[in-house]
C-alpha cells in the first residue's frame, strides 16, 4: 500500500490513471444511477459494444479514435431512443442488431490497420495506466458534459424513468428527453472505455450503483454515493493492478463485483437479524 | 352547460382486432362518468383516446373542442398503479410533483412555488405522514391518493381515472369515491370500472362499452323509491348491454 503511494508521487502516468478514475467515477455514478433505475443495461451493453465500430473507423481512416468513439455512441443512443418508443416488440432485436455489427465492423477496420491489432485489448479491456495527458482533457470536458446534461435535465430525467407515459401527457417530449438520458450514458461509456474497456463498461456501470440503492432511496443520494462506490473500486483496483502486475480494467471490476456480493450479504443478514 | 368530451361515431382497432365500433359518448362539463364492460372491450382504450395516445380511425372526437393532443394538458390522468416498478426509489412528494413536470423550467430543484402547490394537496388528501415515503412501499389505497394528488396537483379542468379501485379493499372503495365526489364539484370525471355496483352510487352517467357503447343515465335509474342502498343493484339489472 505504501509503496502505491511513494509510486503515486513519483510516476506520471499513476498521477493520470488516479485522475482518469476520479473523472470515471464522477460519470459512473451519475449515468449508472439512471441505467439502474430505468434497467436498462441491455441498451448500455448495445451502445458500448457497438462503440468499437466507431474506434475501428477512426484507426483505419486514421482519426482520433476518442472522437470516433464519442460520434459512433451518440448516433447509436439516438437509434435506440427511437427505437425504444416507436420500435414496439423489434426493440431487442435492434439492440442486438446494432450491438453485433457494431462490433464486428469496429474488428474488421481494425484488422484492416497495419500495427493496431495490439491495441484492440486496450479499447475492449482498458488500460487505466495508458492514459495520456490528452486523453484526460478530453476525459475532463466528457465528464463536465456529463455533469451539465445531468443539473439540466435532472428532474425531467426522473420524471422520465419512473413514469414516461405520465411524463408525455404532461406536455414534456418523452422522446427527447429519453434520448438526452442515453446521450449522457454514451458519454461515460466513452470515459469508461479508457478505465475498464468496452467489454467490462456493463459490469462498472451497474455495480456502484446497484450497491449505492441498497443504502437510499433518493436518487440524488444514489447518485453522490455510487460516485463515491465508484471511485472506492476504481482506486483500489488500481492498487492490485499495479502490486500484482494484473490487467486494470479486469481487477476494478472484480472488486466492484466483490464490494457488491459483499453488501448483499450484509444486507441479508442485517435484515434477517432486526 | 359546456361539453367537455364528445365522440361521434368512432371506431378504433388494433391491427385487425376491432375493439370499438361506432360510438357516440358526450359528456358534459360537471358530469361524473362511469365507462364499465367486460376485460377487453375498450374501456381503457377510450380513456388512451380521449389522452390522445391513441388516435381513432374513423369519426371525430374532440375535448374541450380541440384535438385530445392539444387539450391533454387540461386533463388529470390515474393509471393503475400497478405499471410502476416498485422497486423505483422515488418518494411520495416527488411522485406528486411530476403532476407539474410540464409547467416547470428546466434545472434540478423545484420551485418553492411548486413545492407549495404540492404539499397543499398532499395535505388535502392526508398524505402529509407519508410524504417521505417510497412510493413502492405504500398500501394500494396509498398509491391510489398519491396518483390522484399527482393527477390534480395541476388543477386540472377533466380527471380521468383508470380502474382506481381495482385492488384496494372496500373500505378503500369508498374512500377513493368520496374524495372523487369532492373533486367533481370542482371537475368532470371520466372513470373506467369494472365494478357497476359501487360506482353507481357516486355517478350520474354510465357508459357501458363492449365494442359498442351505450349510455345510461343513472339519476333516471335510481330515482323515485328505489333505495339508495339497492342502487347498485337495480342499475345492473336494468341495463341491456350484455354484461
């Protein structure tokens, strides 16, 4: 643990993982807290998948692969809005459709790339420690966009998510405002992509905030604490990674899988017990 | 008197599945309706047209004069608080609050304005206790006030209310009517039912559908010596619309 930190101090690049979580974490919290409380992790799946469609295009045609993925995510969460309300019974086939094509095109572009099949792992897996002083302007503007969309549109967001039936009949564009929400979940996964991969996106997305409900049920509150879960996962995971020399994104999320089967079980016995 | 809802020779289906068939309902401002039938034989779909969610196929229909879609922010709507996913964290007051989602600016607190509003009406239908509480965790009876303070938090002209006692007790029933007779002296009701006896106690319409629709007025029915007690009863026997 000491030796973590002494590092901290000396390297560069465990200064920009640390920040590159703390941005993560941020986003995480907000946009996973609405993927809970709407369920929707099927669609989150879709479009992150999908997103190496967008990394694939911007290597092969030689453009910055974040602006690729950033464009791809937004196109791919206003398909799925639209789907979601005027789709009827297609909806899952759609999502799968898109999450498929997606990443197969995102493989084959990278193929096609001389040099870059390496580099597929970082965008599937992650790589917190490969963060770049660039990646983490464009993570500080991705995460501040996060935050704007969210102070906006918050109370529409929730009317939305509980009851968007109710939300249309009250004059507000359910639709619009439907397709703000995945737009502001597309953002994090685009953040996400850089600490736990496309691949592990799911699984990061859902743990904080499946663990923050079991401690409140006010949605702002859900939202500050699985900030906090978040981060708490992020940092500690970093800590293994780099004493045990294991892959960054697979040892996040296996502590924010461990923290959250952990909580069941004390939620279980607390609730047994009073 | 000023008509609130009229219908005038509507049909709708789904798909090849015709659920109405040429029906005329009017109803008039201050009226307290009552639309009963059998499982699938268009109530809910005539509430899901006068919403302007759905829109008919054939005929003319129009609230307040206009189009539903234009006039559906004058309406109060009841689902059935059974849609709603229990698990949802959400509590009483903002439950109540998103009955003024559409007059509000965008930004993540509401006014004190709205807070007002709102918790003048919770304390009107005697959910001030329970202000803080999961929605999910409320008694069907609770769920039921706290969806009608969310349907006239907004004050609106004309209430339509989908099945409101379809899972409380009796003594739920009666409440839920109650407070729907202080509300009509204020607004039109429209509501769907499945239960004719207990709604014909409070309502001075019926309209059963059953891909038809057929008008009873229930003061005429009622009138005269017939007990208030054997109301109910009386007015199903007397209809002649097949259910």
């Amino acid at each position: 643990m000491i030796e973590f930190f002494e590092a901290l101090f000396s390297y560069s690049f465990l200064q920009n993982a640390l920040a590159a979580a703390f941005l993560a974490s941020f986003s995480c919290g907000i946009a996973g807290t609405f993927v809970q409380i709407n369920k929707i992790t099927f669609i989150t799946g879709g479009i992150a998948h999908a997103v190496l469609g967008g990394v694939g295009a911007s290597v092969y045609f030689g453009f910055s692969p974040m602006l690729g993925a950033i464009s791809v995510s937004i196109l791919f969460a206003v398909i799925l809005g639209i789907v979601r309300f005027k789709g009827g019974q297609q909806e899952d086939t759609v999502i799968g459709a898109l999450w498929g094509c997606g990443m197969s095109a995102g493989i084959i572009f990278i193929y096609f790339s001389p040099g870059y099949s390496v580099n597929l792992s970082n965008y599937l897996f992650g790589n917190i420690l490969l963060v770049s002083k660039s990646d983490l302007t464009a993570l500080v503007i991705l995460a501040v966009a996060v935050f704007a969309i969210l102070t906006v549109f918050y109370r529409q967001f929730v009317s939305v998510s509980f009851d968007e039936e109710y939300t249309e009949l009250r004059g507000v564009k359910g639709v619009s405002i439907y397709i703000v929400m995945l737009i502001m979940i597309a953002l994090t996964i685009v953040v996400l992509m850089k600490v736990v991969g496309l691949i592990l996106v799911i699984a990061f997305l859902s743990f904080p905030a499946a663990t923050a409900s079991m401690f409140s049920s006010k949605i702002s509150r859900i939202i500050a604490l699985s900030s906090i879960f978040s981060f708490i996962f992020s940092f500690t995971g970093l800590i293994f990674s780099y004493k045990y020399n294991l892959p960054t994104g697979a040892a996040i999320t296996l502590v924010a899988g461990f923290i959250y089967i952990f909580s069941i079980l004390i939620r279980y016995y607390y609730v047994r017990n009073s | 008197m000023s008509r609130v809802i009229s219908f005038e020779n509507v049909s709708f289906s789904y798909g090849r599945n015709k659920v109405l068939e040429d029906i005329d309902l009017f109803v008039e401002k201050g009226d307290f309706t009552a639309i009963v039938g059998p499982n699938g034989g268009g109530k809910t779909t005539i509430l899901k047209l006068i919403l302007g969610l759905l829109s008919p196929q054939k005929g003319e229909l129009k609230v307040f004069g206009q189009s539903p879609c234009k006039s559906r922010i004058r309406t109060g709507y009841v689902p059935q608080f059974s849609v709603h996913d229990r698990s949802f964290p959400i509590d009483v007051e903002n439950v109540v609050m998103q009955g003024l989602i559409g007059n509000t600016s965008f930004g993540p607190f509401y006014s004190k304005n709205v807070k007002k509003k709102v918790a003048d009406i919770i304390e009107k239908l005697g959910l001030t206790q329970r202000m803080k509480d999961r929605f999910g965790d409320l008694s069907g009876g609770l769920k039921q006030r706290t969806l009608i303070a969310r349907a006239v938090v907004s004050q609106p002209e004309l209430l339509l209310l989908d099945e409101p006692v379809s899972s409380v007790d009796s003594s739920v029933e009666k409440d839920v009517f109650e407070m729907l007779n202080l509300l009509n002296k204020k607004m039109t009701i429209v509501l769907v039912s499945h239960d004719i006896g207990f709604v014909s106690k409070y309502v001075n319409k019926i309209a059963c559908v059953n891909k038809t629709l057929v008008i009873h007025n229930a003061g005429e029915i009622t009138s005269g010596i017939i007990e208030d007690a054997y109301r109910g009863k009386q007015v199903a026997v007397n209809h002649s619309c097949g259910i």
